[in-house]
C-alpha cells in the first residue's frame, strides 16, 4: 500500500531538527520520499494546517492491566504492589487480553506507535498487538519461582516467548526481571544469559523509591545500581526504569555501560515517590532518557502527550528553574531517544525510516499553527486525543480519530 500525506506541518526529528511544510511519501512500511511530492498513492490524507509527527514512542508500560485503572489511587508503591499481587493472581489469560486491547486502544487513539510492555503472559498481549497493528516491544517478567503467579518457572516462560517471537515484524520479545526486591541475583544473571543467547533487550524497574534503596542497602550493603554494576547486570541493552533515587556516583556507573533511561514521572507523582530522577546530572553524563507513562492503574492513562509535559514540569518544578527542560529536548526523549534505546528504525521522518506517524489536528483545542511554536505546542498545549491519524509500519490504523477497521455500532 501507498500513503501520501499532503501539505503538513512535518516535525521531522532528523539530524537538524527541521520543520518542513510539505508531503510524506510512504510506501509498503517505509517512508520512500519528504518534500513537494508529485506522485499517485493509493490512499491520500490532507494534512493541511495539521501536525506531522513521528509516532510517540512510551518506553514502560504493562499494558495487561489497563482494565483495572482506578483500583489503587492514593497509596503508596507498597500499598499499591500489594493490592496488584492480590488481584493478579486471580486474573486469567481473558482478563489480561481485554486490558490489553484496551490500553492498545488508548495508545494508538492518543498517537503512541510503539509500546514497551512488562507483564506475565506476554504471548495474550502479543496477540493483543498483531490484531490491532501496534508494535510492541513485549518484556516478559521474570521474579523468583517462590514469588511468582505465574503458571511454571517464569525464566523458562520468558525464553520460549522469545524464541516464539523473535522473528515477528510487530512484536519484539524481551525479558523483564521485576526489581531488585523481587529477583536474586541468580534470577537476575539468568535473565541476562538468556538475553545474550538471543540478542534481545533486557527492562527493569531500578530505584524507583527510598524504601526500595533502603531495603537493598539493608540486605545487601550497597544502593540498587552500585550492587547490579557488582554483579555485572548492567548493559546498553538494558532499560532501566525510574531510576528516581540515585547517587552522582550511580549515575557515572550507568554512564559508563550506557543503560538507557525510562522515565515516568507521571507515575513516580502519582505514587507519591518524593523528590524527582536526576534529569539534569543524568543528561550531564550523555545517559539516552525516554518516557513511559507506566501502567494506567498508576498513572491512570496512557497518553504520552501528558507525560511529556509533565516531564518538562517536573524538573522546572523541582530545580525552581524553568530553563533545566525545554520542548524540543522533551520531544526528543519520546521519539529520536527511544528508538535509540529501543535500536529501532523509527524516531524521526526521514526516507528509510519505518512508517511510524502521528498526524495532530491542533483544531478542536483552538491552537493556531505557527512554525516556530509547534513544538511547544506538542509539549505543553495538545493533548492525545488531538490524533486525527496513527500509521504504524506503514499501516492507516487510526483515521480522522476513529478506528479504520472497526465497525460502527
Ligand atoms: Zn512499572
């Protein structure tokens, strides 16, 4: 199939960081031409006066889970992992695919093209994602046997859904230890063997509050990231994520091995975690950040658009300086950052790329466009639901803001 996109306001994320006002030229999943086309395609959408946007990329969710949004507000990680363990265990694999769909849903609606995803039973949300068309980035998670709901040893399940996996066009498997508080160190250098035997990615939540730091002191003697560079868990395949309560001296340690960042300032907020990741030091150190909205039950959706501008807030807010964030480096952390960490070709619109594209309609919000302002106008004044079109490799999946394939009611 051919798309031309006609007349847009095109936020390329390349090189230069350029703006262009003209047509995207996509043919089968690829983006083949940028500029002031002249050529026929079979399907053709005016952008006039609209945004043109590399999908937005959200580096951490667990998108099974969606369908339990509003069951756990206003307590802490503790209380919230808690009531979580409890209701999971009683879930099955029905339960886990309608949240699935849901939060795919959501994410696509709200102008996400890419998800990476932590859960138990990562095949239901891989099947999840090839009936609605999102790429996926799925991380099966892994605790110690003691500790699990799942069904076996959750190392062996995770290795058979990368092997089952591995050669899929829209979803990639990788394997998702949990913590530090819920996986040994066996469980976890097991995880990594089975990353390197199959090239594939490795994601883990990693001091995302003071108790978690204090425990793992109390137990082991050092904070989280300095005890995972001990044991040698940390990689550039690794993304790590929160990483909220860190020392300088941690920082320089995922320097040093270029672990990538997932940020979710939303949820750190919501659950009260205090204080606020380093962003300042960690960019000091040349670290890749990326954001994830986490999981709607801690966030309570997962519309990227939010979490870009609460990440600008957040550190203004917290280094009482409003100059330490600014839109472009915010847009960046969701798109050209996140393919980079993800090694995806995808993050900007430049020919070779993936068609992975957003098209914003600034109209229901009342926002004119002017060139120097759309980027502040993505960050800090639209929301998801200004999405009027989401192509995922190359594929219409959302048009005029309402599902193509779905049929009406
Ligand atoms: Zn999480």
């Amino acid at each position: 199939m051919s798309i031309l996109i006609k007349n847009g306001w095109i936020v390329t994320q390349d090189g230069k960081r350029r703006i262009i006002n003209g047509d995207v030229y996509i043919e089968e999943n690829l983006i083949v031409d940028i500029g002031k086309i002249k050529v026929e395609a079979e399907y053709v959408i005016d952008a006039t006066n609209r945004i043109v946007l590399p999908g937005l990329i959200n580096t951490h969710t667990h998108v099974g889970m969606t369908d339990m949004r509003g069951l756990a507000d206003d307590v802490s990680l503790d209380n919230f992992l808690q009531i979580m363990w409890k209701e999971e265990g009683e879930r099955g694999k029905e339960d886990i695919y309608r949240g699935a769909i849901l939060g795919i849903k959501e994410m696509l609606r709200t102008g996400t093209t890419t998800f990476v995803d932590m859960y138990s039973d990562e095949d239901v949300i891989a099947r999840a994602c090839k009936d609605l068309g999102i790429r996926g980035y799925l991380g099966w998670a892994v605790v110690d046997e003691e500790l699990t709901t799942q069904e076996g040893d959750p190392l062996k399940n995770a290795e058979s859904f990368i092997r089952e996996y591995r050669d899929d066009d829209l979803v990639t498997p990788l394997i998702a230890p949990h913590a530090v508080y819920t996986c040994s160190e066996e469980t976890l250098l097991k995880s990594q063997e089975i990353a390197e035997k199959y090239g594939t990615l490795i994601t883990m939540h990693i001091s995302e509050t003071r108790r978690e730091v204090y425990d793992h002191r109390k137990k082991t003697g050092m904070r989280p990231v300095e005890w995972l560079s001990k044991i040698g868990f940390l990689s550039e395949n690794l993304i790590g994520v929160h990483l909220v309560w860190l020392t300088l001296h941690e920082i320089k340690l995922l320097a040093e091995r270029d672990v990538k960042v997932s940020h979710n300032p939303t949820s750190n907020m919501k659950l009260g975690n205090g204080g606020a990741m380093p962003l300042v030091e960690m960019l000091d150190h040349g670290l890749t950040i990326t954001l994830g909205t986490d999981s709607a039950v801690s966030n309570n959706n997962l519309d990227m658009f939010e979490v870009m501008k609460f990440a600008s807030l957040l550190h203004k807010n917290e280094r009482w300086d409003a100059s330490v964030t600014n839109a472009q480096m915010i847009v960046d952390f969701a798109t050209i950052n996140a393919a980079k960490a993800l090694g995806l070709n995808a993050g900007s619109i430049e020919e070779g790329k993936l068609a992975d594209i957003i098209i914003m309609n600034p109209e229901p919000s009342g926002i004119p466009l002017e060139k120097n302002r759309l980027i502040s106008h993505i960050v800090y004044s639209l929301n998801g639901l200004n999405t009027e079109y989401t192509i995922v490799n190359g594929k219409i999946i959302v048009a005029q803001g309402k599902f193509l394939n779905e049929k009406e009611d």
